[in-house]
C-alpha cells in the first residue's frame, strides 16, 4: 500500500484558518473600540473586587473550619489561620494587581491621556493662578462676572479636556466657577427672551401685512411664554443657589422678561385697531372681505 501522506506543515494554509474554516488572516490588532471597552470593564472589576480570604482547605479537598472534626492540629492554631488568611488575601490581590498594571499599561499607550497628563504638568502654574482668582474674586455686577468668566474661559480653552486635567488639582473652585457660569448663562438667555418679544428692536422683521404681524405677535408670545413663567416662579430660588458663591444676579433681567409681553401686547392691539381703522375708510365689498381675517385674530 502506498504510504500515508505526510502532516501539513506548521504555520501552514491549514493553521491560518479559524474554526469556522475562514482563511482570514487575524494576526491584525484588534479595533480601538474593543480596546476601550476591556480598559472599562478591568477598571469596574478591579474597583469592585473585594479583598478577601480564602478558607482553608481540608484533607477531603473541601473546607474545614478550626475546631472541626478532621481538622489537622494545625488548622486550628492561631498562627495557621492568620496564615492561611494572609495567603488567600494575597491569591486575590494577585488578579487585581494584574489588573491594574494592564489599566496603567492602556492608559498610558493612551495619546489622549498622554496629551491630558502633558498639560497637567505643562499647566499648573496657570490653573494653580485661576484658582487663586476665582476664590477670591469678588464681584460687584453681573458685568464683572461676565467679564471674569470670559477671561477664564479664554485660557481654560487651551486645555485639552477641561474635566480630565482638572480632576487632580483638587483646590481647583469648580462649583464657583460653574455658578458664575451658570449666572452668565442666565443673563444672556433673559436677555435674548427680551429682545425677542420687543417690537421695535433691531431683531424684528415686520411681516408684509397687519395679519401677518399679528400672527407673528402671538406667535413670539407663546414661545417665550413657558420660559418667562418658569423664570417667574424660580427667580428667588436661582438668586439663593448663585448667592451661596458669592456670585450677583440682576433681578431686573427677569423683571424685563415678566414685562416685555406686556409691550408685545400693546403693539398687537395697536396692529388691530389700525386694522379696525383702515376697514371703516374701505369700501364696503373690501371691508366685508377683510372683516372675518381680523375677528379670527381677535
């Protein structure tokens, strides 16, 4: 009989072929996504990984507690238990400390973290300097906070991510720093409440007709009205939250926006009563035409 065929070759055609015969080659890294997930998932294991002792094995291979029956004279010394304490805390601590090691190994393969750990060092004098300024800064107006805010905004702008570098400078004011925020926010959206429901501000384009306009009045009216109201019933509880940093907040600005709808309506009225006045001077075939269009507006 002829002789049987010799066995392939290792690192052959065969061996690159997965299970499912695919000829695929996987010697590629995986992708960045899968690297990010297994970073997380050591980082909340290891977080979540108790260190605690294994119990001593018996003769049997199971457990045997000191004092039981089986139990050799030496599990039930003191010093054997403290021992065997001592040996199964370090079994567990191994995995972690495993762990741990490849969370510090991605990290730091990291670009990004690179990136972030470079300007910790690079610029901590600067962040050191702002938090000395923002905790003493004492503003008179909401023109100085925003003046001041945009000063720190400008050169906290050279930081690759605000919230990762400033994680480790733990005397950094953060909560101050997000209430004049917060206050300057608050100031620029009362404002532009404001200038949306002012006729004759230089953001209002009057339409072509006195339907069109009145349209456009009501319209602007139910879309600042939710926003005016919630500002009306929170107004005190936003000055306490922004005084408890020492930061000021107009109360005018919110009394603007509690009247600007008042102005909004005296101007659709006017836009009505001109309309009432040019259909008592048109002829009556006009009139009658134009009078359902102003009932609906009314």
């Amino acid at each position: 009989p002829p002789p049987p065929p010799p066995p392939p070759p290792p690192g052959g055609a065969g061996a690159k072929r997965g299970v499912s015969g695919s000829s695929k080659d996987t010697s590629h890294v995986s992708k960045s996504w899968e690297v990010i997930k297994m970073y997380q998932t050591l980082q909340r294991s290891s977080s979540n990984t108790p260190l605690l002792p294994k119990r001593a094995k018996g003769k049997s291979g199971g457990t045997s507690a000191p004092g039981a029956p089986g139990a050799s004279p030496a599990a039930n010394s003191p010093g054997s238990a403290s021992a065997a304490a001592g040996e199964g805390a370090g079994d567990v601590a191994a995995p972690v400390d495993a762990q741990r090691g490849v969370m510090q190994e991605l990290a730091g393969k990291s670009a990004f973290m690179k990136q972030v750990e470079a300007d910790r060092q690079r610029m901590a004098p600067m962040i050191t300097d702002l938090a000395v300024q923002i905790t003493a800064f004492q503003p008179l107006d909401m023109v100085q906070v925003e003046v001041f805010v945009a000063e720190v905004e400008r050169r906290l702008a050279l930081l690759c991510d605000e919230g990762m570098v400033l994680k480790t400078f733990s005397s950094f004011p953060e909560k101050r720093l997000e209430a004049m925020r917060e206050a300057v926010a608050r100031k620029r959206e009362l404002q532009k409440l404001t200038t949306t429901m002012d006729p004759h501000g230089h953001k209002w384009q009057a339409r072509d007709s006195i339907a069109l306009e009145l349209h456009q009045v009501i319209d602007r009216f139910t879309e600042a009205r939710p926003k005016v109201e919630w500002y009306m019933r929170e107004a005190e509880s936003i000055r306490k939250s922004l005084r408890a940093h020492a930061v000021p907040f107009d109360m005018d600005l919110v009394k603007g926006a509690q009247h600007a709808p008042l102005g909004l309506a005296k101007y659709g009225m006017r836009m009505l009563f001109t309309a009432h006045s040019r259909i008592l001077q048109a002829p009556a075939a006009d009139a009658a035409a134009a009078l359902p269009t102003v009932k609906e507006l009314i």
